[in-house]
C-alpha cells in the first residue's frame, strides 16, 4: 500500500511540476513571455500541487482519528438545502440542474456542519464533473428506522461494476468515470469517506453501469441515537 501510494503522488505531481519547469525553462531561453495568459498556468498548476497537499493532509488526519470535530444537532434539509445552494450556480452553468428533496419531518443528526458540508461539496463536485449538459442531480435527506440518509445521485457517466469496490481509495480512477484530467486531486471521495466515519456514519455508492449514473449514500445516526 505504501508503494502504491508513493507511485500515486509521484503519478499525480508529474504533470504540474513538467508544466511549471517547461514553462520557466521558455521564459529563461526567451522562448515564452511572462505575460498574463503565462502566468496564469504557472499560477493554476501551483494550485493544483498545493491542493494535493491539502488533500493528502487532511485524509491521513481524517483516517488517523485526528481532526476535531464540532458535534452539533443539525437538520438533515439544512444541509442538502445549503449544498444545493453553493452548487447551483456551478451547475446551471455546466448546463446541470441540480436540486434538492427531503422527507418531513426528520430527526436531526450529530454531525459537525463544515466537515459535512465539505462531505457533500465533495460528492457534488464528483457528480458535476461525470455529469453532462443536460444532466441532473439530486440531492435527497430521508429516514431508514432510526437512521438518516442523505443521497447524491446524478444521471451522469456512472460507474462499472469491478470499479466500485475502490473509488473511495486515494488516486483510485475508473477509465470513463475517474479521469485524471477532468479536474480533483483524485481524493476527494477518500476524505469523504473518512470524514462520515469520524462523525459515526458510513458512506456507499451504487450504479447501474457505465451511462447509468450514480449514487452515494451517507447512513448517520438519528441525533437521539448518536
């Protein structure tokens, strides 16, 4: 595993540290100006090496225990509905309708508000990204016994069957569905994952198949019962 993880991060650096070392080498040989458009790259590849580093950080301290976590009871429609809203403008521009539905009444759950809310930020931007125009997503806080579900599903490229044991391991990427170049650090899902799991939930996904769409599913605790 810990090969394999090195094999990824150095899979994951390459692209952005040969973009930024071309560029600099252009610049220095007379080659490329240093102008707005130049800079720009150099600017959005630094990003993406330091968004990595983020990532990297926080799903080892998520998977290790070492966050601290805000425990507060919160209504499940709170958070679809605020997801929704960060996300809508985002995807009517992709050209992606994206909306929400919660059963009523609902138990609140225990959680901590930012780190599920980075939770769903994660699997909206995962299904935007392997949904097309003219998709949708949908959003869903329902009850199961003394549990809630908060459901993300989407009418995008969806998943194949030997690909969904893994997608929520670090880097993991289908063909179709978990395309390096479609934008993410590739862990997205694995902070996901880890996250639900330190505020006492578990997460799944499901999919017909590839064309099919997919589905993640958050189980937590009614708040009475965490």
């Amino acid at each position: 595993m810990r090969e394999r993880l090195l094999a990824d991060v150095a899979h994951e650096i390459r692209t952005p540290v040969a973009t930024i070392r071309g560029y600099v080498e252009a610049i220095t040989d007379g080659v490329q100006e240093l102008d707005a458009t130049t800079a720009d790259v150099l600017l959005g590849q630094a990003e993406r090496l330091s968004r990595l580093a983020r990532d990297l950080a926080a799903v080892t301290h998520a998977e290790a225990g070492d966050i601290t976590l805000d425990l507060e009871p919160i209504q499940p429609e709170e958070l679809v509905d605020a997801a929704v809203h960060a996300w809508a403008e985002r995807a009517a521009t992709a050209g992606v309708d994206v909306r929400s539905h919660a059963e009523r009444p609902l138990p609140a759950v225990r959680v901590d508000h930012n780190r599920m809310a980075q939770v769903l930020d994660n699997l909206l931007a995962n299904a935007l990204r392997h949904t097309p125009s003219g998709g949708r997503i949908t959003l869903r806080a329902s009850r199961r016994d003394d549990q809630v579900c908060l459901e993300v599903s989407d009418t995008g490229t969806g998943i194949a069957a030997e690909h969904l044991p893994h997608v929520f391991e670090r880097f993991y990427r289908a063909e179709t569905a978990r395309d390096r170049d479609s934008g993410g650090s590739g862990i997205g899902l694995a902070i996901s994952k880890a996250l639900v799991e330190a505020q006492g939930g578990t997460i799944h996904v499901a999919s017909p198949g590839e064309d099919g769409g997919a589905t993640f599913t958050i189980t937590l605790p009614a708040a009475a019962e965490a």
